[in-house]
C-alpha cells in the first residue's frame, strides 16, 4: 500500500521514443504525484532515433531536443545501462514499482529464408544501420569491398541503406557518423545500388520525400525500368495519393536518360529473391519473377531490409508470431499481475509508423495506468529495491549527468570534423565518457 502524497511508481523499460513520450506523457497526465524510471541497457537514451533514423536526416534528428527535455521533467529519471530481464527481471521491477511498462522496442531483423543467406557479404539492414549508427553492439567494420550491391526491400530503412551507401561521403562527412564508417564510405567502389522488391512500384512503401530524395542525389544517375509503370495505366487515375505519388517518382526515373553520373540507383520490382549465389562469399542474388522466370544481378553485397521483429523479453507474454507483447488497451495479457504491466511503441504495434506515432501510443498507455492508479496502488512494493539490486549486482546505472556527459563528449570530438557532434562507438568509451574518466 502506498502512502498519502506518495508517488505512483512507474518503471519503463526502454529509453526510445515510445519510453520517453510514455513518461512525458504520465507526468503531463498525472494529478497526483509520479515517478518514472525510464530503463535502457545502452548508457544512452532515444532508442533508433540515435540508432535508426539516418545520420544525413539532420531535421528528424532535431527530435532529440524535445525528447531530451522530456527527460529531464522532474518525476522521470533516466536509468541507462541495465539491461532489463538479464540485469534485473521483470519480476525485480515488479517488487519495486506499481507498475512497468515495456517499450524496448523490436530492433531485430527478419530473415529472408533462402539458401546462401548466410553467405559472407549478405547483411542484414538492422546490422548495416546499427554500424552507420555508431551502435556499441556491433564492434566490426562493415567492409564495403563491392561495386555492384543489392538492397533487398521496399520500405524506407532499404532507401535509407541505398543512399548511405551511394551519397557522396563527403556530404556524410557533415553528420555524426564515427570516423572508421565516414573511412569505410569514402574507400568504397561502390557504383550500383540495385533496390528490389517482391511488389510491384505501387506497393512500395516509401515515403515521398525520401523517395525524391534519392533521385536528386549529387553524382548519382536513378533508374526504373518503364515496363514496370506500363501495367499501371493511367498513373493519374491511382486514387490513393502515397501510390500515386511513388509511382510519378519512378515515372520520371524511367524516362530520365543516364547523365554519366558515377553511380547508379536501379529499381526492380515483381522480383523475388531466392539464392544468394557464390562459393565462399556473396557473387550474385537470383530472383524470380511472376511468370516462374529467372534472373540473376551480379553484387557482392547483399543488404536484407525486409522488415524488423520483436523478441520476448524473460517473463513477459509474447505473441511470437507477430513479434509483440499482447495488450489489451496496453495491458499486458497474460502477464505475472493481473494489473501492473503495459506496453506501447514498436514492442506493442509491430515497426510500422513514425516517431509521432509513438507519441500518441504513449499517451494511450499512460492513460491506461493511470486510470488503473488505485489498483496499482494497493499493490506491496519496495521502493528502491532494484537500485539495491544492481549496486550488489556490481552494475552501474547510467543516470542523466552520465547521459549529458557523453552527450558534451560528442560534441566536443564534432568539433574536430567542423560538424556538431560525432557519435562514441564503443561501449567502454561511451561508459568512461559517463563516468568523466574519457581522455
Ligand atoms: C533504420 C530506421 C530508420 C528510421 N527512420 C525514421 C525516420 O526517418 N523518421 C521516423 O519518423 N521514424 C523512423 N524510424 C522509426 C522510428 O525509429 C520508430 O518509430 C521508433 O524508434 C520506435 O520507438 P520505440 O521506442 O518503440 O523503439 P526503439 O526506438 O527501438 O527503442 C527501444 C529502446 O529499448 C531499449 N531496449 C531494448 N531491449 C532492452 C532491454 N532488455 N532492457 C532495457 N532496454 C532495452 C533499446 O536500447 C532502445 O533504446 C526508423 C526506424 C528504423 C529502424
């Protein structure tokens, strides 16, 4: 039971937009008192904003400041480097706070299921991102030894791959990439990037302004086949205005002629991919078309972006087909408490829609524990236990002045590219840089 003017305790687990919109919500939505712990396992909050939307989209990268702010309202704390279900349980949370929310995301990517994707050369899109990104996850170059390159996928993180990898480097050298990636791109031969989808042009999932981005890019030449857009028709008449829109897109490529630009950007559609060719790494993709025939594009780097996954946190309910936690109205079904667990973001809806969309998500899943607040309240917890926990577990949280210092260091080392910030790819570095004990 809590006591009068004690706060509803709330920990939510996982720092991304989902997180941070979930805790700004409650302490804009509460009228009594609140406090939020908001968990990640990285030192750092903003999930796959930090880690996701591309360096070179500097606008959407701006939401960081209203997510930062949120951060610091007076009921939420920042609590990075626990990973929760290995660090701490699920049921370590529950004995401390009235109620958690999950909102870790699904940041794992789906495999295509062909021979040969195993193949050195074929990549999954969430590890090429993760490595652009400056994610400590991954600790080894993507080396970009090819000049003709796949991207399999019709959905934005496959365009956001493509023009990472066809850009000009030295318009990436603006953003804050880490240096060994800015090295890799401006070493790279590559000259094609063939993007290729199992669905026609009206099928794609791109969103129009970044699709136009791609054929105005400097030095590279965007190229679509016209007999993809024949079996259309009447591109006027397409009634929904996001098809109709792509399709003019690649209009306009299919009727542009090759200006000798350096490198090429080729869409293929009603293609399938069905084997990744070569012998000791990736020499070729062989698709299917819809009439049963088959061809083959020569690459030597294969990028799989055909969508990303949930996976089951220890002791919550998973929908494993789908990849979600189940909710009701953001309640967790078939969880430890009848009322105590809820979820929103990636981890409850599956990665469809943009940030905004987590905000409103996170407001839903606010008003749920709030209205649940009297039941939540009854429920016995320990405040502070989990703290207690990690300190005899050996593990240091990273709070919001750890946060801020790796934030300073960041932008100090920008400084010494012209740009605002360059991002610590490394989880020791991003930990001394928390701890102030960086160089
Ligand atoms: C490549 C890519 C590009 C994108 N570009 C755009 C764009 O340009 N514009 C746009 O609007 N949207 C974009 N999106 C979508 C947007 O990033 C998502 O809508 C949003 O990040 C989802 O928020 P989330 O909080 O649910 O998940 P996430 O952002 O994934 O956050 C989840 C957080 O949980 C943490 N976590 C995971 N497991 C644990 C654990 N066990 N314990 C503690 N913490 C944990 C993670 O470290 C992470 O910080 C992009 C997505 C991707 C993948």
């Amino acid at each position: 039971m809590t006591g009068e003017g004690e706060p509803l305790r709330v920990a939510v687990v996982g720092a991304g937009p989902a997180g941070i919109y979930l805790a700004e919500a409650l302490s804009n939505q509460a009228d009594g008192p609140v406090a939020v712990d908001v968990f990640d396992r990285l030192p750092t909050p903003m999930g796959l904003l930090r880690y996701g939307v591309a360096p070179d989209h500097l606008k959407m990268k701006n939401l960081g400041t209203t997510l930062q702010r949120a951060l610091e309202l007076d009921p939420v704390r920042f609590v990075g480097n626990v990973n929760v279900g290995y660090d701490v349980t699920v049921a370590d949370l529950l004995a401390d706070y009235h109620a958690v929310a999950y909102t870790y995301g699904a940041a794992v990517d789906r495999k295509l299921g062909i021979p040969g994707e195993d193949l050195p050369g074929s990549v999954a899109a969430t590890h090429f991102v993760n490595w652009y990104s400056g994610h400590p996850d991954i600790a080894d170059d993507v080396i970009l030894d090819a000049e003709s390159v796949v991207v399999i996928g019709l959905g934005n993180v496959a365009l956001d791959v493509a023009r990472v990898l066809i850009r000009d480097p030295e318009e990436m050298a603006t953003t804050d990439i880490p240096d060994n990636v800015l090295q890799r791109l401006r070493e790279s031969p590559i000259r094609e990037v063939h993007i290729v989808g199992r669905r026609g042009p009206e099928a794609a999932k791109f969103t129009i302004k970044e699709l136009r981005e791609m054929g105005e890019l400097a030095g590279v030449d965007a190229v679509c086949d016209p007999a993809y857009l024949d079996a259309l028709g009447d591109i006027e008449a397409i009634e929904e205005k996001e098809v109709r829109r792509n399709v003019e897109v690649f209009k306009d490529w299919s009727t542009r002629t090759l200006t000798g630009a350096p490198r090429k950007v080729i869409m293929h559609f009603h293609s399938t991919p069905t084997e990744l060719l070569g012998t000791d790494r990736v020499e070729a993709i062989r698709f299917t078309k819809p009439d049963g025939s088959t061809y083959d594009i020569p690459a030597q780097l294969v990028f799989r972006s055909v969508g990303y996954f949930g996976i089951p946190l220890p002791g919550v309910p998973f929908d494993d087909k789908n990849g979600v936690i189940p909710v009701v109205d953001h309640r967790v079904q078939g969880g430890t408490v009848e009322i105590g667990e809820y979820a929103a973001g990636w981890i409850m809806r599956g990665p469809t829609g943009v940030i905004g969309t987590n905000r409103s998500d996170a407001k839903g899943a606010a008003t749920a524990i709030l209205a649940d607040r009297e039941t939540l309240e009854a429920r016995d917890v320990t405040p502070g236990s989990v703290f207690k926990l990690l300190d005899e577990r050996g593990i240091t949280p990273v709070l919001m002045d750890g946060w801020n210092a790796i934030d300073a260091a960041e932008i100090r080392k920008g400084g010494t590219r012209g740009n605002a910030r360059i991002k610590i790819a490394v989880l020791e570095d991003l930990l001394a840089a928390a701890a102030g004990t960086d160089a």
